[in-house]
C-alpha cells in the first residue's frame, strides 16, 4: 500500500471554482473551493471565508506582501502595536480600508 504526504493542493483535487472577487488581493477572478476553504488563482492565498474577519483580511494582506508589521507600519501610518491589535482584535474600518489601499498599491497582480 502506497503512502501520500497531503500538501494544500491535496485538499483542492476535484474541487469546485467560482468567479469571485478574493477579499485579500481585492482581485476579480476564479477561486477554488475545496475541503479546507477558497484559494484565490491570482493570490493564492488560501482562506476560510466563514471566519475571516476585517483582522484576519488585514494581516493576510499584510502576510501577502511579505512585510512585517514595522514595514506595514510605515506604509499605513498606524503604530506596529495598533497593528497587532487590530489584527488580533477589534479592526477598524480606517484601517482595514488603508491595508486595501496598500495592497492596490503594491500587490503584483498576476
């Protein structure tokens, strides 16, 4: 009997797709739907979007760009503590609105 090491592509064979806009790369385009939530083509992020919330988009976005919160500080004007907050509590909506701004700006479509 063979063995298999399950990868994410493992849980997205024979999945379903759907045209949707990704909530992290803001991208118009196809997503997977498969046993362990959605994958953007264009991002490649995988999520959950039952439990995403304005936090969760936020340091997903911030992951996507590959920046740590000082980086992703100086781009959004916002302190690395209130990052962290907001990525693990209570977002606001100045911020999660600027992390997409960020994103538009530096995100490499494609």
């Amino acid at each position: 009997m063979g063995s298999h090491i399950a990868t994410t592509d493992t849980f997205f064979i024979d999945n379903l797709q759907i045209k949707s806009q990704c909530p992290i790369c803001g991208v118009d385009c196809t997503q997977d739907i498969g046993w362990i939530g959605e994958r953007c083509h264009n991002c490649k992020t995988v999520y959950d979007r039952s439990e995403l919330y304005w936090g969760e988009i936020a340091r997903l976005r911030r992951q996507l760009l590959g920046l740590n919160r000082k980086q992703m500080a100086e781009l959004t004007g916002y302190s690395k503590k209130t990052i962290k907050t907001y990525e693990f509590g209570n977002c606001s909506k100045s911020y999660y609105y600027k992390t997409n701004e960020v994103i538009k700006q530096n995100f490499i479509i494609g």
